[in-house]
C-alpha cells in the first residue's frame, strides 16, 4: 500500500528527513508528509469456501441446518435475523452467511457476524438498523433540529442564537472555522453535577475509586462530588484564576483528577491535563506553550509495586519552564497519603500548597461561571507527525452535548449501570468517557488508581466483580496483554455484571475481540469498538449495541451525524468496497474549534491534504457490507499501547542525546502493544556503537517524553537510506525493522544503495 504515500497531495507538503542534533537543539523539528497506508488490519479475507451468497435467516438455515441462523429459526427467533436484512449502511442484504446471537460463543473465523439478542435490542436505545438508519438520515439532513433537540435536554442560561451551527471546513473558501450553539450560554460542570442533583440524584455515586493495592477505595455521591469541586473552584478563584486562565493539572488517577477538572469548568477556567506518566521535560514544553496561572499536582503515585514520585517531576518541569521565562508562582500539590507522606516530598516554600491544608477550608458552594458555548473548556496536547505536540482546543457546548450523546448510545447507557473506563484522563478517553460523558449522563463512574496486572492479571475482573461494572472500556492492548496470561485469571471471577463491553485506541484484532467477547464476556456483551481521536472529542465511529450485527475488529457504522468518507490520494471520494484515507465530510459539535495558538497548523494538518474534508490521518477499509475497518495511522504517527507518539517526537529526544548524531524512527507491529518503537540510530564519528549507548538513548527518550515512548529497539544504521535529494526512505526501514526484506522495493533510486546490505547486517548488532 505503500503507493499510496507522499506524493499526489493536492497542497504541497514539507519534505522528511531524519532530526539531525542541530535540528533538535534548536527545536525546530521538521514536518513531514509521509503518509503510508498503515498496517493494514484489514478483516481476513472471507473464506474461499464460504459462498458470498446474501444473508437471510431461512436460507442461512436451509444452507446449513445447524447453524445459528437455523437455531434462530428453531427457537422462534428469527425476528433479529429478519429485521435486520439490510444494514445501516443501505447497502443491501448482509453478505455473511453464519451468524451468532448474544449468548452464542465464537466457535471459528468464519462465525464472523455476532446479532444482538431480541432481549437485548429490546431494551436497548436503538435496537435495529432501521431505527438508527432513521435517526442517522434526520441526523444529516437536519443536522440544527437533530442537535439542537438533544442540546434542549440539557440546561442552558441563554438559548444559543441565531443559528445552531455554522461551519466551513473547506479552506478554498476561506479560514476553517466550525461553531456550534453559539451564543448559547451554559456550563458543563453546572450539566454534569447540579443538574443532575436537581433531578434527585444527589445521593447516587459518581465515583467509585479503587486504589493501586486492593482493599484501598473510596466514593463519592453527585452531592458529595458537587461539595468537593466547589471547594476547589473556590479555592482557584482565591488564588487569583479566572475564566480563561490556563491551569495545568499533574495528577494520577485519584478522584482528584475529575474533580480538578470540573472545578476548572466551574468557573471558566481552562484546564489541560498532562498524563503522569510524562516527563518533566514533556511537562515543561506543556507549561511553556499554554502558560497556566497555577499547576495541580499529587506528590507521588502507586502504579504495581512501583512508586513515582511525581513531584520531583513537576519540579523539574517547573525549573525548566522558569528558565524559558514561563515562571508559575502556584504548585498545588494533593498528598497521595498511602504512597508519599509530604514530610518525605520535597517542598518549595512559597510555591508549594497542600491541597489538603487549604482546600478543605473554601466553601462547598460555588457559583457557576456561566460561558458561550463556544468559549474553551480545555486544551490537551496530542503528538502530530511534527516534532512538537499540538494543544487541541475544544470548545463547550458542543463538546458537552457531542460526548454525552455518544457516551449514551455507544454504550446503551442505562441509569443502573456501573462504568469503567480504564483510561487515564491524561488523555482524551478520560476526558471524554472517564469524566464528562458519563457524568454528564448521571452515570455511577469507577476510577482506579492501579496497574491492571497488580497484584495478578486478574485484578479487571476482580474489581469487576466488586463494583458489579456494566460496562467496560478498555484498550485492545489491555486485552491482548490480559489474553496472554491465560483464561483462569478471568474465568475464576463471575463478571455475570458486565452488559457492554467496550474498545478505542487502535484497531482490535479479530483473535483478540472474540477473546474478550468469549472469555470475558461470557459471550453475553457487544463490544462497542470506537473509533474516535483527541480531535473529534468523541465517537465518529462506533457500534450501537443492540442496533446491528458486529464483526470482529470493526468499528462499523457512523454515529449520528457523522459522514464518513474515504477518499484516494487524490481525494476522490471511493464508493462501495474500498480503501483509502478515512476523511469526515462535515463538522459535528464535538470537533476540535483549533490548535492553540497555531490556527495555521490545524487547517494544514486536518483540512488541507484533502480539501472540503477534515483528514483523520487513518487508513480505512470499507467492505461490501458498508462496514469500517480502520487499518492505522497513515502518517508518522504510531500508537503504543493505545498511545499516540509521534516518531518525529522520539527522533528529536534520540538526537538530543550527545552521542546520537542521526535517528529514523518507524512502528512495527508488536504482539501486546498494538505497535512497537523501532529506532535506526546513526552515532557520532568516533563514538563506538556499545549497548551502555544503547541504554543510554533509551534512557534520553525517557527522560525527554515519558517511559511509555521509549524504543522496543535500536537498530545501528552506520548510514541511513536516503534519496540523492537527501530524503530518508522510510519505507525501507519499516520493511527492514518487520523483517520483509523481499518486500523492499526499488532501492536504485538510493543515494548509496549499499547502505540497505548494511542495515540488514547489523540487525541483530
Ligand atoms: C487510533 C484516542 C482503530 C486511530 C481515542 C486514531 C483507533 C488514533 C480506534 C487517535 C479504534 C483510536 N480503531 N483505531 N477503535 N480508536 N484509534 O488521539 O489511529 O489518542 O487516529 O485518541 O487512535 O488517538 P488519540
């Protein structure tokens, strides 16, 4: 697929190279436009055996009279099977011929269609494809009534006004801009906590936590979550914060962290929440780019029977930014009791405040600062394909009611459910679907603080069980990493709670989906595979449970509102059975309003390699059943575990290295991570390639972004292939780091040719 890299964009993008150390030191990192249809993680292939006839239960079962479709029949349930001949897409009758129902395990490849049970349509929001096939055609060709309906439900001061939205994605006709409910005067916070006490649910639990050693938990009702967030509001206005300001917030996945969150929504103040698990330095370029009045932090955090002490990192962090002339006079630092006392943290008089010695004393009343829909509720940085991360801005009241609504019907929320969502809120997921979607809904929100493998692999299901969870969120890479330790770790734990089950952060392979569907779902739950990024703030791709069949490893359908297209690399929209590059034809509240600071890069990243569309970056492959298989990022962006990293990134953290004198960096696929870090290191003249250097750039990717970026491997490249222009041939590497090496092409165009023999030589080096 390869030839559908770089070259046909119809806007001229920058050319690669590799960082070289001056590059790095000035932190002028370069962009790239190596687009590459990714891994492609396409479904198998439909077995030649299998006759691609239509689906129909009758002939399902007349075909084999064993079958599920035939059972259906026996049962007196061919309703499920019948209802839904034709699917969202409209593309006809369902080309599969054996299916499950809900209740059915997965016995083999070709069982590739899993129907929700009658029961479970029955009760569920959407429950055919006809109904969603209704809402979906409202949901596009009335965009204004089908949001602003949803919009009502929730409480607004003012009515947004005059329209209900007013986009232009298309940079030939001017500046992108997107707006929604502007005008509208409102507060997620207020939406999320007091309203939902004013409709009586003052006493329900908002949060659950679980902490890192089992026995440590907590909870908190909306009433008490309410109290707590006020205090905290209360206390960032005394110190001087106001609507707009910027706040950073450090912390682990304490109650904390929501609540710093949502007191920041209180009162206007923008939030940007930095993963605990970057480094000071990451940290440091964070705080110097959005300049917050004041930092949150915990002192310390308990991951396994590893202890982080974060404080020493957020006093780098701020050391570092202080150089840059970005001094933050106000460090807010939560003592996490169990894992760090703060006689043994080290403390800036001054600077330093106990959140437990200050906070506490505010009132637990605090008036909502009432904001625009369109005014920002928090800026996240996300890597790009650049070397510096990009602070996505998202916007309110969209937001608000865009991740509401899919947090609903992706995962069919009821009110008695118990979410959990193993995301940190480090990242969008927990922004999203840790933090407003649920509460938003009024939803009973498990927060845990731990590895999921401590003290055994399997503490998911054990906590499962404690907290009777409904729905469970998680990472393809979590399922795979749990799948390998073996079935008893699930199935000595009941899970009978668990309804739904859930998936977002890189394409889940089918052996893994039927796993967690068979083992961990006991074959009862749909697993909702959302397809989503930082930028979209919520789904765009997604199951609804209880609406239509599902394939393993698909995200399937678009939600409401969404128009999926794929286009080739000229941007031809693609019809039918295709793949190409996955593009959004229209906005839809939740959309990202820009890229701080830098408007210029958000039309250049996402608008302009296909104009009128907003880019993805992901490669998509749509079958004849109209269903999406996302196939990975197209551009230098790889996932880890669920994590997005730029390889630009890790280059410039490799380059800074003394010794490093040049750095390549692909993604190859890994077993339990999804993608692995693969990194081509060229030494300085004179430095011997040793692995005490070796550990030591492993070591500088660490130190500069964060342990979860540090490279699988380091390849010694003596020299890097590179086009007479200079250009580094990625496409080799990535051949050469999965071990293709009769798939690499064309190497006569190389500057030195000789320098693949020599790579392929020092693999093993
Ligand atoms: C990938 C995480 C396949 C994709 C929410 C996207 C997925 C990137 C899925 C965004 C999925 C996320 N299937 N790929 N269900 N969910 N991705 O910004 O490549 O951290 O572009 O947001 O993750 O990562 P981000």
């Amino acid at each position: 697929m390869d030839s559908m890299s770089s070259a046909c964009f119809c806007t001229p993008l920058i050319t690669s190279t590799a960082a070289t150390a001056s590059q790095a030191s000035t932190r002028r990192l370069f962009s790239t436009s190596r687009f590459h249809l990714g891994r492609q993680r396409s479904p198998p292939p439909c077995r030649a055996s299998l006759p691609m006839t239509t689906f129909c239960a009758a002939a399902a079962a007349a075909a084999d009279p064993g079958s599920a479709a035939s059972r259906l029949l026996s049962v007196g349930l061919p309703r499920h099977v019948e209802s839904m001949p034709r699917l969202p897409s409209g593309n006809g009758r369902i080309s599969r011929l054996s299916a499950v129902v809900l209740g059915e395990a997965l016995a083999a490849e070709e069982n590739d269609l899993i129907f929700p049970s009658p029961e479970f349509s029955r009760d569920a929001l959407v429950s055919s494809p006809e109904q969603y096939r209704k809402m979906y055609k409202r949901s596009i060709e009335d965009p204004a009534g089908f949001w602003s309906e949803i919009a009502a439900q929730f409480y607004w001061k003012k009515r947004w006004s005059p329209d209900v939205y007013s986009e232009n994605i298309d940079v030939r006709k001017g500046p992108v801009k997107i707006e929604w409910f502007k005008g509208g005067i409102t507060n997620i916070c207020y939406n999320a906590l007091d309203r939902n006490i004013e409709a009586g649910n003052g006493d329900k639990v908002a949060l659950y936590w679980e902490g890192n050693e089992p026995g440590q938990d907590g909870q908190l009702t909306y009433a008490q979550l309410l109290d707590q967030v006020c205090q905290l509001a209360n206390y960032l206005k005394h110190v001087g914060v106001s609507k707009g300001d910027a706040v950073v917030i450090y912390l682990p996945m304490l109650m904390e962290l929501p609540i710093a969150m949502l007191a920041c929504a209180r009162i206007g103040a923008v939030h940007s929440v930095v993963f605990a698990g970057f480094s000071a330095e990451s940290l440091a370029q964070r705080i110097i780019d959005c300049k917050p009045k004041v930092v949150v932090c915990s002192n310390a955090v308990s991951r396994g029977a590893k202890v982080i002490n974060l404080k020493a990192i957020v006093d780098n962090a701020l050391a570092e930014s202080a150089n840059n002339g970005i001094a933050v006079d106000l460090c807010l630092v939560y003592e996490n009791q169990s894992t760090m006392k703060k006689e043994d943290t080290k403390w800036q008089d001054g600077r330093d405040i106990l959140w437990q010695e200050v906070v506490p004393q505010f009132p637990t009343k605090c008036p909502v600062e009432w904001v625009d829909a369109e005014d920002p509720l928090f800026l996240l940085y996300t890597s790009g394909s650049t070397g510096k991360p990009k602070g996505v801005l998202h916007t309110t009241g969209g937001y608000m009611v865009y991740t509401a609504t899919t947090f609903k019907y992706a995962f069919d929320y009821k009110p008695s459910d118990v979410y959990w969502c193993t995301a940190d809120c480090g990242w969008i997921t927990g922004h999203s679907y840790v933090t407003y979607g649920p509460l938003l809904n009024g939803a009973t929100v498990l927060v845990f603080e731990g590895a999921p493998s401590y003290p055994d692999p399997g503490r998911c299901w054990d906590i499962v069980d404690k907290y009777k969870v409904t729905l469970f969120y998680t990472a393809p890479t979590l399922v795979r990493a749990l799948m390998r330790e073996g079935d008893e770790y699930v199935t000595r734990y009941s899970r009978k709670s668990l309804r739904v089950l859930g998936s977002v952060g890189e394409p889940i392979n089918p052996s893994a989906w039927r796993w967690f569907y068979n083992v961990v779902g006991d074959s009862r739950c749909p697993i909702s595979d959302t397809w989503w990024q930082t930028e979209t703030g919520g789904f765009l791709i997604t199951p609804i449970p209880g609406a239509w069949p599902q394939k393993p490893g698909s995200a399937t359908f678009p939600f409401f509102g969404v128009q999926p297209v794929i286009v080739d690399e000229k941007g031809n929209e693609l019809e039918g059975e295709c793949s190409g590059y996955l593009c959004i034809k229209n906005s839809w509240p939740g959309i990202f309003r820009s890229l701080y600071g830098d408007h210029e890069r958000y039309e250049t990243t996402y608008f302009k390699p296909f104009a009128g569309y907003y880019f993805s970056g992901d490669g998509c492959r749509r079958d004849k059943d109209g269903y999406h298989w996302l196939t990975g990022r197209v551009d230098d962006v790889i996932n880890v575990s669920g994590h997005r990293i730029g390889t630009a990134e890790i280059e410039s953290a490799l380059v800074y290295h003394p010794h490093c004198a040049e750095a390549a960096v692909v993604g190859v696929d890994h077993p339990v991570k999804g993608q692995g870090i693969y990194a081509f290191v060229t030494l300085v003249d004179g430095v011997d390639y040793t692995d005490e250097v070796r550990k030591s750039l492993i070591l500088a990717v660490r130190t500069q972004i964060g342990a979860f970026a540090a490279p699988d491997k380091i390849h010694w490249a003596p020299g890097l292939p590179k086009t007479r222009s200079g250009k580094i041939m990625r496409r080799i590497l990535r051949k050469i780091a999965s071990k293709q090496l009769d798939e690499l092409g064309d190497i006569s165009t190389l500057a030195e040719p000789s320098v693949v023999n020599q790579l392929i030589e020092f693999t093993d080096r």
